[in-house]
C-alpha cells in the first residue's frame, strides 16, 4: 500500500501566524477608517456633480430679467439675447465645469483611500473633466478667473498624480484651490436661486394686477385686449418652471455647502495626522447633516404661502 506523504508544519509557524493575527488587526481598522472617509467624499462630491445637469442657470435668469424690464416708449431695437447675456452665459459654464471636477477629485481621493494604485489613480478622473490646460475657458477678471486656475489646479493634480498615492498629500495639496472653488459657488447658486424666486414674485404680480396687456392700432384707434385662455396656461407654466429653478440651485448650493464643510474636515484631519479614525468620519457627516438640514418653520413659511 502506497503512503501519503506527510507534511510537516515548522514549528514556528503557530507563533508566525498569530503575530500575522495581530498586525492584521492593527492595520484594518486604520485603513477601514481611511476607506471610509474615502467613500464619504466620494460620495458627497459625486452629488455636487449630479446637480451639474441642471444647474447653474444664470443666463436663463439674464434672459427673464431682461424679458421684465420696462422697454422706453420709442426705443431702439433691442440687443441680442446672446450679446445682452453671454457673460451669464460663460459663467454658467465655469461654474458647471467647476462642480463636475469636485465630483471627479472626490472619486480620485475615494480610490486614494480604498488603496488604488499610484499609476492609474486620477489620470481617467481627469481626462473626464473635459478640462485641458489653464486657459480652457475664456472669463471675465476677478471671482471667475480665480476659479478658472483652482480648476485647472485641480485637474493638472489628478492628471500628473503628484500626490503619489498618498491620501494626505492629495487633501493637503488641492485645499486652497477647492476653497476658491467653494467661496466662489456657493454664493453664485444662492444669488441665482434668489433670483428665480424674485421673478417668480414678478410675474406673479404682474398676473394678478391684470395690467399686462396687448396693446395695437387698428386705424387709428389704440386697441387693448386683455389675458386669454393662452396667456393663463403661459402663466402657470412660468410659475411650475421659475419655482423648480429656484429648487434646482438651492439644493444644488446645500450639496456643495455639504463637500466644502466635509472637505475642510479632510483637510484637519490631514494636517493632524488623522485620516483614518473613526471621529474623522463622524466629523464629515456631521458636516454633511448640518449643509441638509431643513429650514426653520419661518424659514419655509413665505416659500408656502
């Protein structure tokens, strides 16, 4: 009868795998930590991204406003839309670019986080962006072009990977150009959202006081017709379009509200040394719960009236 060959296990082996044991569970929960912080930026920068499909809409604002302004009897002819509103319009795509590239670095410091590989961690994020060189979009002086370069920063800093692999690096790195990025975005959503609420408020009155008529000749005799079925229709669609535009950018300015308080807690815990503990995490979606949190009653009261 043929023997099975036997193994023997050395004798170290017990005592090799129990010092394994105990390095495994030292290192877990730290990158466990770090992993979850990771995924928490990611999660609340891809939000920030998802609002980009619908905000910001400044050169629509532009366009009502323009529409509500009172015309001087006999003027001229007016301006074009595009030349009255293409500053707005150029804005929008600044400040729409500038959310997407939130979104693409808070994925590259989710990967970061999770362990991805210093080559291939992101160069993609990057090249999604559409994002190419430092002058890839012309602005305006001032807020714009400030926010032009921290893109551009950004985007060259996922491309290049200079923070090479590490996770602290790439906070510590990117913090002052998405402070310039949330200093400049927040309140251009704000502003537009109060200014959809505004209009709203104009149009409404308008509906009301009845004053908005058609007026022609006809010989030579100034004929007034007053609202048809149309016109009413034209109202309620403005009413439902206006309040969802406002909705649009107030939420869209509490999710970046949201990254910017959980990214400055990034940026504490990367000076301190302190990425993967558990009050890092908690501090994030702290952060995150305060940028959500419903208005006060008075708060929401005009808005339901």
């Amino acid at each position: 009868m043929t023997q099975s060959p036997t193994f023997r296990i050395p004798f170290d082996f017990h005592w090799r795998t129990a010092a394994c044991g105990v390095a495994l569970a030292v290192l877990l929960p730290a990158c466990g930590g770090a992993a979850a912080v990771g995924a928490a930026t990611g999660k609340v920068g891809r939000d920030v991204a998802a609002h980009a499909d619908s905000v910001p809409q400044g050169a629509e604002l532009c366009a009502l406003k323009d529409a509500l302004a009172t015309q001087a009897p006999g003027g001229g002819p007016d301006k074009p839309t595009s030349e009255t509103c293409g500053k707005a319009l150029k804005s929008d795509q600044l400040w729409q670019r500038s959310m997407i590239v939130l979104g693409a670095y808070a994925d590259t410091l989710d990967s970061l986080a999770s362990g991805g590989g210093e080559e291939t961690t992101g160069p993609l994020e990057a090249a999604l962006t559409g994002v190419r060189g430092s002058d890839w979009i012309e602005v305006e002086e001032g807020s714009d072009k400030a926010a032009r370069e921290a893109v551009a920063q950004i985007v060259n800093q996922l491309a290049t990977n200079t923070a090479k692999g590490d996770l602290s690096k790439a906070v510590k790195d990117a913090a002052p150009h998405v402070k310039t990025l949330c200093n400049g975005l927040r309140p251009y959503l704000e502003t537009q959202a109060k200014g959809f609420a505004d209009i709203q408020k104009e149009v409404e009155k308008k509906r009301t006081t009845r004053n908005d008529r058609r007026c022609g000749m006809l010989d030579t005799r100034s004929v007034c017709v007053s609202e048809s079925v149309i016109d009413r229709v034209v109202y309620a669609n403005s009413f439902g379009r206006l309040a969802a535009l406002e909705s649009n950018h107030t939420e869209a300015s509490r999710a970046v509200s949201g990254f910017c308080g959980a990214h400055l807690k990034l940026e504490e815990a990367a000076t301190n040394g302190s990425l993967s503990d558990a009050q890092t995490y908690r501090n994030i979606v702290e952060a995150v719960k305060v940028s959500r949190r419903a208005p006060a009653p008075a708060e929401a009261e005009p808005a339901k009236k």
